[in-house]
C-alpha cells in the first residue's frame, strides 16, 4: 500500500508543478508565489 500511495503522492507532486509552471509571473504573484518557490509549494501540498 506504501508504494501506491507514494506513486500517487508523487503523481500529484508533478501535476501540481506542471500547473504552477503553466501560469504566467503575474499570476503567481497573486497567488503569493515565486516562481523559484513552485517545487516546495508542491511538496507542502502533498506532505513531502
């Protein structure tokens, strides 16, 4: 069970990533976010 819930913790990891990569600067400023912060904002959102 650990390994699906790892492979899917990391599925979400990259999605969240792909869509945070996608959004222009400005939009990310709004949403309070750095582009150099996208991998940790993912990590946090999936408990890494």
């Amino acid at each position: 069970m650990n390994m699906a819930r790892s492979f899917n913790n990391w599925r979400k990891y990259r999605q969240t990533v792909t869509e945070l990569d996608r959004m222009t600067a400005r939009e990310l400023r709004d949403l309070g976010i750095e582009r150099s912060e996208i991998k940790a904002v993912a990590r946090a959102a999936v408990g890494f």
